[in-house]
C-alpha cells in the first residue's frame, strides 16, 4: 500500500534478527500489502535496545518507534527480550511526564512465522502514528520562535514549586 | 546541642581506624553548608548538622573505593549508600556510617524567594525549634522552617538512617504527606502543555552537568555517555533536544536506582525542577516492581533482573 494521498511519515522500526525481522521477510515474502512508512533497523536481539535509541529517534524527529522482538520464553538469546520488555515498559509508562505523546511508541513480539500478524502490527501503528500526525519539534523552527523561547527561558518559567512557596 | 556532641565522641571512637569522615562545615556564610572531610580530631571542632546540612555526602564514597571512610548521613542518604552497596559499588565493611535522625532540611531556593532582599551574602543565621532567623544587610527575616523545607522533606517517609553503625537521636515516626502537590499540578496537565514547559527549561539549561556531578548513583565519571565523542549520544550543540536528551540519559540510567535525594535539582544553578521527571520515574517503578531503590539491603535494581512472568507488565498483544 503506497502512501497515497497523505504525507509519508517517519517511522522508525528496531527489530530483532531472529524473530520479528524473520516475521517482516515472511510478510515480504507472502507478499502481504504493507505501509511504507516504516524504516526498519535490524538489531541482533530486542535485549540489544537501549530505550535512549528509541528517545533519541523521538528527539532528531522521527513521528513514531516501534520495537519487535522474539515473544518473551522464545528469545534466541534465552533472556534478551525479558530485560528488553521490564526497560521498554519503564520507558512507555515514562514518557507521558515528558509531553511526548507515549502513542509514538510501541513495542511488541512477532515470531519468524507470523507474517500475518507483522502485517497486522505495522498496518495498526502507521494508522495510529498518521491519526496523530508529524510529531512537534523539540527544537524551534524559526527564527521567531527561537526568539520567542529565549525571552521565555530568561522569565524563566519555572515549575509551580519555585515559582511560589507553599505554606 | 547533644546530638553534635554524641555525633563527635562517635566520630572520635573511630577516627584512628579511617581514612577521614565526611560531615558538613559552615561554608561561604552562616546560611551555607559546606562538606567537610575529617582527618583529625582538629577538624571536628568545624563540624555542623542540622537544617543547613543539605549535601548528599553518598555522592563522594565511590571516590574513595578501597579505602575506609566513615560518612554522616541523614534518613534519605541512607538510602542513596545502600543503593551503592546494593549495586557493590561500595563494600559495607569500608564504609562506617553515623546516621543521623533527621528533622528535615531547608531548601535555599525557598530561602531566597522567602527573604525580602537577594541574600548575597548572610551575615547570621539562629536556628530556632521551629524558625530560622536570617539576617541580611542588617535586616533580620524569621522564617518557619516549615516553609522552607526541602520538597523532599515534606514526602520523606525516611528520616532515619536505615542502615548505620551509630544512630544519632531520637527515632522518628514518620507522617509524610502523601504526595508533592507541584508534582500532581504537573502530571495533570496535557502533553502539549508538558513539552512546551520542558522546551522552555531545557532551553534554559546551560548543560554544566551539575545535575549529574551532585548525584550519588551517577557514578561513571569520565566515562559518561553524555560526554563521548564516539558514539556521540548528545551533540555538542545547545539546543533545548540535546538538553532534554541529556535529562532522558540521566533518567533511564537511573531507572529503579534513583534514591530521590534531591541532589539534582539543588545543584541546578538555573532552577529546572529536573525532580519532576525522577519522582514520576520512580513512580512508575514502584507501580511496576514493586520497587524502592535504598530502602533495604541486598535488593537487585529492577532492570538487572526479570522474571519470566511479570504480573504487571502486559504481554501488549496487538
């Protein structure tokens, strides 16, 4: 499935080696309609994720990350994904206090046989990634909104602890 | 003040076996503490404790692995030197520790924004039961200490030494309040409200890496992936996404390690509230492992370990 009348957006994919991109080949190969939205980067084993990958991607622009691994008890690694799955969560449940839309990321376990189900992931996320739309910049774009910030960041905003004292 | 003097005959009894002991002193004015490293029974006269003693003195313990060093510690110190020797980044048998039963301790920033004139330089500081009487520029300013308790003070459920070879005072029962209300004021508000805050601070950060030098589980030193060249994880360019990427480095290091000293966010020299991302961080530890950092010997930080079933983690099927 082309990316038709909408804009392609950037979504960022870090699969496993033995699981979810063996998943992705076998989508390929059955020659499932996908999104093309998707940049895969394939790494040895989900255990191999630094979840600062996925906030780094977030930060330099990327729209969406999704992260698949072997289902937990099936890494080729025996333990790889058990780890990568108690940091991934952290990370989930973490950046919601960072304003970034925890939507824009995903993690999930596609085994080397379940083309289907890739096809299944990939079509989900890129519909939801394209409802949520470009993800803001952290950065300004302009020279007025640099401005803009930097006379904001001299006030000096602060948190609503410093700005008053409590009694 | 006998909770000094028990702390110094302490001290003295076990002075002759250690490398030093490290305290507080009075630092640059009466409102400022210092840290101070016993070596003699000299320096113990300089000794202070008490609301001015802010410092974490954890954070120094892993410079002087292999040697045995006594530290003085409050309720959440503790915390922060279990975690060390949790992780065997500092061993129990060289570190001797005199716990102190805290009152709770001040914040500056609370301190300067209480005071009518920028305290530049305090001329003397009188510690009451429950007050502090400052005086500046020949105007003196009493403040309940209750206002200008630390943040952390006011949800502290430690007060006490958790582990310590001597324990300074009185035992506490403590009533700690059940959550910050900044902290829920801001958790409460929208995703868009939340990144246009952080783009602000972060566009005020000056990346001095003060935040992770005062904090006692940082402790790779030269070896920072902040601060490498290869692989460049945070460019060398100011920009608010390279400030943040940093706090997010601070953050995920931290995961199910951070003991919420608070250290962070009063090193800070250009106020970011850094603990708002650490306690909603340690938050969800808590929900998730059942987890708090320093709260008892031989724990495994969460993301060391895994259970092959995790009760709370969701197998996220699509």
């Amino acid at each position: 499935m082309p990316a038709q009348d909408v804009r392609e957006l950037r979504i960022v994919g870090f699969l496993c080696n033995w699981c979810s991109y063996g998943g992705a080949d076998t989508a390929g190969v059955g020659r499932f309609t996908q999104p093309t939205d998707l940049r895969i980067i394939r790494v040895p084993c989900s255990g191999r994720i630094d979840p600062l990958f996925i906030v780094r991607a977030l930060m330099n622009g990327a729209d969406g990350v999704l992260v698949s691994g072997c289902h937990p008890r099936d890494c080729h690694y025996a333990e790889g994904n058990f780890y990568a799955r108690r940091r991934l969560e952290m990370l989930k449940r973490f950046l919601p206090i960072t304003g970034i839309d925890e939507r824009r990321f995903e993690y999930t376990w596609v085994s080397a046989s379940e083309g289907q189900r890739w096809q299944h992931v990939v079509t989900e996320f890129t519909r939801r990634i394209h409802e949520l739309g470009p993800a803001p910049s952290f950065n300004p774009k302009s020279d007025v909104d640099w401005n803009a910030l930097a006379v904001k960041a001299s006030q000096g905003q602060g948190c609503p602890c410093h700005g008053s004292i409590q009694a | 003040m006998s909770q000094l003097d028990d702390l110094k005959t302490a001290i003295k009894s076990r002075l002759g076996e250690l490398e030093c002991v490290i305290g507080w002193e009075q630092g640059y004015d009466p409102l400022h503490a210092t840290p101070l490293f016993i070596r003699s029974e000299a320096d113990l006269d300089r000794l202070i404790i008490g609301p001015l003693a802010v410092h974490n003195l954890a954070t120094y313990l892993t410079g002087w692995k292999g040697k045995k060093v006594g530290v003085v510690v409050k309720g959440c110190d503790s915390r922060s030197v279990i975690e060390l020797m949790n992780e065997k980044l500092v061993s129990r048998d060289d570190v001797v520790i005199f716990g102190l039963c805290c009152d709770g301790v001040v914040s500056q920033r609370k301190i300067r924004a209480a005071l009518p004139a920028d305290p530049g330089f305090v001329e003397s500081v009188e510690i009451g039961a429950d007050s502090l009487k400052v005086t500046v520029a020949g105007q003196a300013a009493t403040l309940r200490l209750a206002d200008v308790q630390a943040d952390k003070c006011l949800v502290c459920d430690t007060p006490d030494a958790i582990v310590s070879d001597f324990l300074i005072g009185k035992a506490h029962t403590p009533a700690p309040a059940p959550s910050l209300k900044c902290q829920d004021e801001f958790e409460a508000k929208s995703d868009a409200e939340k990144f246009a805050f952080w783009q602000e601070t972060m566009g005020r950060c000056i990346r001095c890496y003060a935040c992770r030098n005062a904090c006692p589980m940082c402790v790779c030193r030269d070896y920072c992936i902040a601060t490498s060249r290869d692989p460049l994880w945070v460019s060398q360019e100011n920009l608010p996404s390279e400030n943040m990427m940093f706090q997010m480095i601070h953050v995920s290091h931290l995961a199910g390690r951070c003991t919420e000293c608070g250290e962070c966010e009063r090193a800070c020299p250009v106020d970011i509230p850094l603990m708002l991302l650490r306690r909603y961080m340690n938050k969800q530890v808590r929900d998730v492992f059942k987890h708090e950092a320093g709260k008892a010997l031989d724990q495994t930080p969460p993301l060391l370990t895994f259970k092959v079933e995790e009760e709370r983690i969701n197998e996220r099927g699509w």
